[in-house]
C-alpha cells in the first residue's frame, strides 16, 4: 500500500514537472510573437487617434516616459511627439485606470497643443464581456464621445457619467468601467494641460519605446 502511495506521487509529480515545463517553454517561445503583436497594435492606435494632417514625423520614434501618479500609476508610460514642419502638434499619451470593475484599464490618449482631444483608445483590460468591455473601440464606438472634447473649469464637472451627474453616457449593468475611463482621461488631459510646456517640448529625449 505504501508503495503504491509513493509511485502514484511520483507519477503525479513527474507529470506535474513536465507540465510546468511545457508552459515555461510556450511562454518562452511565443513571448517575444505576443510583443510584436502588441507593438503592431499600439503603432497603429498612433496613426489612428492623431490626425495625419497634425504631423509629418514618425510617432513612435519620438516618444519618451513619463512617471506621474496623475496617469494613474507610478510606473512610467510612454508619451509620443508629434510635429509638423519640425513645431509640436500634438502628443499622444498612455495612461491608466486603476479602477476598473476587473483591475486596471490601459488606454491611450491623443491630443492636441490647443488641448482638443483627438482620440482615446482601450490598450488592455479585463473587463466583463458583454458589459464592460464596451469600452473597446472593437466593440462599441462609446470611445469616440471623447474626440473633440477640452477640459476647461467651465465644463470640468461635466467629466462624469451621466449617472454621476455628468455627460458621457455608461453601459446597462455596468457603470463602474466607464466611470473609471472617464475618470482617468480626465486626470490625464489636467496633467498635460497642466505640464504644457514639457510636454511639447522639442528638446525632449525623442526615442523609439515600440520596438
């Protein structure tokens, strides 16, 4: 009996061990695909929330990072110049909301130097199929209500759901998700707003960060 015993959890833990291999091994073999596919993905996104016509460089190779707790981490994010006839147009941001109905929310925010918003993508999440993640642009257009859109003191507690009192509408069962896109697209565009002048600074460290 105690023989069985033992060879039953060797069998076990044999099985255990060329499992675990495998999955490192998958990981490790498609990590590098599943980056370049990210990439692909982010590269994209640029050409699509900044307007061609605001710029004539190569985003992605004039971004830098940028750490600030107002992005909704303090990790850093990358942030992408655009210019147009070597003067800054516009820039494009990552940023996050961390509260999310399933966790954070990566997204990414174009803008211009007037402080329009000229696009506002979804990056990752996890939320809910069905109901949260009608933030994704593949989903729904709701991303789109923030395209032409500024953040004056005027019209600053407008930047709510409407459930909340404000102007951008949330989803059937499902207000917690928008109200934290909502949320962290307006802590986002105060922080440029309010940091301008470095922002959109040409003499910044202009590198590829999408490679």
């Amino acid at each position: 009996m105690l023989a069985a015993t033992r060879k039953n959890s060797l069998t076990l833990a044999v099985f255990a061990c060329i499992f675990t291999g495998l999955v490192a091994l998958t990981e490790y073999l498609t990590k590098d695909r599943i980056k370049e596919k990210e990439t692909a993905q982010v590269i994209s996104i640029l050409d699509h929330i900044i307007p061609h016509n605001l710029y004539d460089n190569n985003l992605h190779q004039c971004c830098t990072l940028i750490t600030d707790p107002a992005l909704g981490t303090n990790r850093p994010l990358p942030s992408c110049l655009a210019t147009l006839n070597g003067q800054p147009t516009a820039l494009t941001i990552e940023t996050i909301a961390p509260d999310g109905y399933n966790g954070e929310i990566k997204m990414i925010i174009g803008i211009k130097r007037d402080g329009t918003i000229t696009g506002v993508r979804i990056l990752s999440h996890k939320e809910t199929p069905g109901l949260g993640n009608k933030i994704d642009f593949h989903i729904t257009d709701w991303a789109l209500s923030f395209t032409g859109q500024k953040i004056t003191d005027s019209v600053l507690s407008n930047w709510k759901v409407k459930k909340d009192g404000g102007k951008f509408d949330q989803f059937t069962g499902a207000t917690i998700t928008p109200r934290a896109v909502v949320k962290a697209v307006k802590n986002a565009v105060l922080y440029i707003n309010q940091n301008q002048d470095t922002l959109f600074s040409k003499s910044l460290d202009c590198r590829n960060l999408y490679e």
